[in-house]
C-alpha cells in the first residue's frame, strides 16, 4: 500500500467501509453489519479460519479522534490480502461511527467507550460481549492514538510475575518509522522503553476499558497500541500496521 495523506477522507465512514468491503471481497473475510447506533451501522468483519479456540481479536476506532488507528488496520490488511482468510481473525474495524465522523473521543451521548466494558451500556458493545462469550483469545490487539504522545508506545496488561519479549520486539519493529516514547510516566502510570503494564488490581477510576476487559476475561495476550495523533497521519497509519503485523506474526500466526 502507499501511505499518501492524499488518499485519506479519515474521517469518512462510507468510504471507510467501502474500502473494508473490497479487502473482504478479495480475501475472502465477511462483512456483516451487526448493529446500528446513532443512526450509523455497525459492521464486524470474520475470517473463515476463525474457531472459538485461539481467535485473534481486532479493534479500532472507540475513540473517534484517533483515525490513524481505524487507518492503520485497514493498511495491515490491505498489505496482507493473501493470508487474511487463513488468520483466525475478528475484527471490529470502527467501535464509534459517530465519533469518527464528528472527531469526537466520546459518542453522542458524551460517554466514553473505552470505559464501559464491564457494564456496557451501548448496543454495540454490547453485541460484541455477547458474541465473543463463549470464544478462547490468542491475542487481542486494541488500536488507539494520543494526542499528548511524543512516540509510539503500548499497554500490555498482567499480574507483574512474568514479561514477554513481544511488546519490545513490537515496539522496535516500528523505530524505523517512529520512535518510542521517551516519557516515564503516561496518564499516571510508569512507563519504561515505551511499555506500560498496568496490573488488572488497578483500573482507570471512571472505568474498565476494552483491552482490560480481554486480559481479565480471557487471561489472553493484550496489546493496546498507541501513536502520536499531532504525527503525520501517514505514519501513524504505517506504525499501526507494522506493529499489528509483528504481533500476529509473533503470535505464531
């Protein structure tokens, strides 16, 4: 794919899903609409490998403002065609249609979807709670930006015993195109070589956030990327797509 800002109408739905309905049509993936909310569609797109055991979860776009994360998935799988059919793949290519086409964090109502996943309150999410009840996760891959960031970094949750190798590795296939962030505290939180590793004892106050909610439910690997949302939209689309190719890689996929 060329990563021109040219080609870009981020925050335009249709085309959005438009663009989604021809990956599908060459892959192979389904594309069904599953909910409406506000007056928009909402749509989950699935692999024919996908089984209940060993899924690989994908989401992007519960914060409308951040469509370098909505783009970059949609780069992964226009680079990855050939093979989306044979991945175990869910995906969840916009949680918030509104807040995309509004440029807005929240949805309509001023709620934050990324804090309400232990008590959903919104017909989509809770759709996908349902849907995913009965499913085992390899990995669970959450795409976000922040508009405060200096560099790419992610949030891998767990219980402080035990640290993979993978988020360093994902982090540094992506240092050709932007750096980590050198800040040692995010949002309250210790950071160190741009990972952060919050211990599912402490959650966000105002509530429990999507990736959280995996890693509690399904004790499965979760990662939440995050890129520079003032960064060129270009290479925020390409560090999503890079990093969401080395973790799916690295998952054995």
């Amino acid at each position: 794919m060329s990563f021109q800002t040219s080609n870009y109408r981020s925050h335009d739905y249709k085309f959005l899903l438009q663009r989604w309905r021809s990956i599908c049509r060459l892959s192979g993936l389904r594309m069904s609409k599953v909910s409406e909310v506000d007056g928009f569609p909402c749509y989950e797109i699935l692999s024919p490998s996908l089984k209940s055991q060993n899924a690989i979860y994908l989401s992007a776009g519960i914060h409308g403002d951040e469509t370098g994360a909505t783009e970059g998935m949609l780069a992964w799988a226009e680079t990855n065609v050939d093979r989306l059919c044979h991945l175990p793949l869910i995906i969840y290519p916009c949680l918030n249609p509104w807040g995309l086409v509004n440029n807005s964090r929240l949805d309509v109502h001023g709620v934050d979807l990324n804090r309400i996943w232990d008590k959903p309150s919104h017909s989509f999410i809770q759709y996908i709670t349902a849907r995913i009840k009965e499913m085992n996760f390899k990995l669970v891959l959450t795409l976000h930006e922040d508009f405060d960031a200096q560099g790419v970094y992610l949030y891998e949750p767990g219980n402080g015993v035990r640290t993979s190798l993978q988020a360093d590795q994902i982090l540094e296939s992506v240092s050709s195109v932007i750096n980590r962030d050198p800040r040692r505290k995010i949002d309250g939180r210790s950071v160190k070589n741009g990972i952060i590793r919050p211990r599912p004892s402490n959650p966000p106050a105002d509530g429990i956030p999507e990736a959280l909610y995996f890693y509690i439910s399904y004790k499965c690997t979760t990662f939440t990327f995050e890129t520079p949302s003032e960064f060129d939209l270009s290479l925020r689309a390409q560090s999503h797509s890079i990093m969401i190719q080395e973790a799916i890689s690295n998952s054995g996929s």
